[in-house]
C-alpha cells in the first residue's frame, strides 16, 4: 500500500479511480495566485510518490477550485471545445486606450491639414497669384457660361432623344458633396482657430462675441489667412456647380432663366466676399456647404438607385427652402450688428449681396408658394418647375 497523504490515506492505487496527486512545482507555474487550484485529469497510468514531474500527455486542465477556466497572460486563450476566454479588464482598458490615441492622432492630422497647414495660414488673395482673382476672369467666366448653356439649349431643342450620359452627373454629385463637407469641416474648424488667434483684438473693434465676428469682420480686415482660403476653395467650386446646368440641358434639352440667374449670382457674391472682405461670409458658407453637401449625396443616392432612393421627392426644394431662410436671418443679424457696433467690414458689397439674394429669394417664394397652393394646377407645368429647382 503506497501512502499519499490526507484525504488519500489508507486507500490503495488500484483501488482507487482515478488517481490524483498533489501539485508538484512545475504546475503551480500556471497559477495567478495560491488559492487557483486546478483539478487535474490523469491517465490511469501508475505514477510513484517519488516521482514529482508527471509527463505533460497525462496532464489536462479542467477547471479551478471556483470552477472557472483557468488563466493565461495571453489576451484570448484556446480552450476545450473550442472556446475562447474573455478578455481581462486591464486587456479591456487598453484596447480602450489605444483607441482614443489612435482618435487622437487622427483628430491632430485633419486639424493640421484643415486649419493648420503652412498654405492654409499664410493664404492671401492677390490678383497676381490667385486663379480667376481678376474682375475680367469672373465677367469672362459667367459670359461663356450663359453662352455655352444657350448655344447647347438651342442645337439640342428639335433633337427627339436627349444626350445619354451615364452616370456622370451622378458622380460629379458624389464629387460636390465630397467637395463641399470638406469644405464645411476647414471652414467651421478656421473659425474656431482664428476666434482663438484674434480674440485679444477684438477690444477695439467693439467685438465682444464670436457669434459678432462671424455676423461682422472689423473694420480693416484683409483677405488673408485661414477663412479667406476656404472661402476661396468655395469661389472655386462655383465653376463646378455651372456643370450641372450643362447635365441638364443635354440630358432633359430645357434650360431656365432662374438657372442661368442663380450660378451666374452666386459666383458673382462668392467673388465679392474675398475681394472686399465681406462681413456674413463665414455663415453663409458654412449653411451652403452643408446643405450641399446633403443635397449632392441625396442626387447620387437616387441616381445609382440605391435603397431608399426617392423616399422625398421635396428634399431638394426644402433643402433649398432652409438655406434661403438662413440667408434671410443672417442678412438680418448683420445689419443689426452694423448698426449697433458702428460699423461692418464690406458693408457695401454687402448691400448688393443682399439685392441679389432678395431676387433669388423672391422668385423661390413664387415658386413654393404656386406649389403648395395650388393642388390642381396643371401637372407638367408644376413638373417642369420641380425639375428646375431639383437640378439647380
């Protein structure tokens, strides 16, 4: 009779199914702390008291005292059946950790390249170095526009079929809204950085607010720096918008006065802005931008027949309803800032920007107002309109 020791004793080997032992040192390295005591299954092979290091075939964890599995350093551990153990919470936590530093650096590297790049900061309109920064390249521009548009309009007009197209129009869509969310994002983060840079001026131009220097620029202010340059890339994109109206009179063979009018005008404002440093400038780009953005994905959406596609045949002309409202009030928050400070930067390109968004506004008014109040009205003529605003 061989002799193990309590709660062995008195028990023979053979006797005895299966036969346990206690613990030697080699073991007792798997464990986390003293009291993880791991049941063992042997084999039904004989092993002496003298014996201390049981080979490694015959060993199998199953479980600890507590009953659950037992631990490892590794992060996920392969177990019986195929199961794998939870990560620990400190394994938790750094994956956690690791996250938000990857955010992070990800944050700093758009903020640099947004805000803070060198060309950004240093940004200033001259006629000398800015593309289309001359009175001649904008009247030159806008002439060849309405030109072009009217030619393509008239050659095309006794054509039976339209020009196909493809999915082109859908994707120069994908390429505006692209265009205009990064603009929106370097636009909203600038201001951020300037207010940050320049607030300790604004004692003398009686600036108390942000909300007053996006509404008012001091008296003084030059096109330079990093909203001057985002508010240039916007300038830029206006020549893009013009293609639409190319899409358009190839694709449907109709071209609108109020078309022509509205790109014409607002490439027109968008020059003004840079040149004499227009107050209101910041916000008006910033409400374009997005709803830009969210009409142009909206037109890409439909136009490869995504799922959900067509679900608001009024998106567009309601997008259009909320950015001419925000126009309105800012004009409104501007002339009110003027009076009471003593004084706008621009004020006087700001009075003609405010006639041609009056025009604008006048005529998006007649066109919702017939919409909505007149249910009966003629079908193609309501759908004509539709198309109008839809591809402006």
């Amino acid at each position: 009779m061989i002799n193990f020791g309590w709660p062995f004793k008195h028990h023979q080997c053979n006797s005895f199914p299966p036969l346990f032992e206690w613990l030697n040192s080699d073991v007792r390295r798997h464990l986390h702390h003293p009291y993880d005591i791991p049941s063992i299954r042997v084999t039904n092979d004989v092993t002496p008291r003298s014996s201390l290091s049981w080979p490694t075939s015959s060993v199998h964890f199953v479980t600890n005292y507590y009953g659950s599995k037992p631990k490892n350093n590794s992060n996920r551990t392969q177990h019986k059946k195929g199961t794998l153990e939870k990560p620990s919470r400190a394994t938790h936590h750094r994956r956690i950790n690791i996250h938000r530093s990857t955010m992070s650096t990800a944050l700093s590297a758009l903020t640099y390249y947004l805000s803070e790049h060198p060309y950004i900061v240093g940004f200033r309109w001259s006629h000398a170095q800015s593309f289309g920064a001359t009175w001649s390249f904008l009247f030159s521009s806008i002439s060849v526009y309405v030109a072009l548009s009217s030619t393509l309009h008239l050659l095309l007009r006794f054509r039976r079929r339209h020009v196909p197209l493809g999915h082109i129009p859908d994707l120069h869509s994908l390429l505006m809204s692209l265009i205009s969310a990064a603009i929106f994002a370097g636009t909203l983060i600038s201001s951020a950085a300037e207010i940050r840079d320049t607030r300790w001026l604004w004692r003398r131009s009686k600036t108390s607010t942000p909300l007053q220097w996006l509404l008012c620029f001091p008296l003084g202010t030059r096109p330079s720096g990093r909203v001057f340059f985002w508010s240039y890339a916007f300038y830029l994109t206006r020549f893009l918008h013009m293609l639409r109206t190319i899409f358009t009179v190839l694709r449907r063979r109709k071209l609108g006065f109020f078309r022509l009018f509205c790109n014409s005008a607002a490439t027109f404002m968008a020059f003004l802005w840079l040149e004499f440093s227009q107050s209101y400038q910041i916000l008006a780009i910033l409400s374009a931008t997005l709803v830009y953005a969210v009409v142009y994905g909206y037109r890409f959406w439909n136009g490869f027949g995504l799922p959900g596609s067509g679900f608001l045949p009024t998106f567009v002309v309601n997008c259009q309803m909320v950015l001419v409202s925000c126009n309105l009030v800012s004009h409104a928050g501007v002339l009110t800032v003027h009076l009471l400070k003593g004084g706008c930067n621009g004020i006087g390109a700001w009075v003609l920007n405010s006639v041609l968004n009056g025009a604008i506004l006048f005529l998006f008014l007649n066109f919702y107002v017939k919409m909505h109040s007149q249910p009966q009205r003629n079908v193609e003529t309501c759908e004509r309109e539709k198309h109008v605003w839809r591809d402006n």
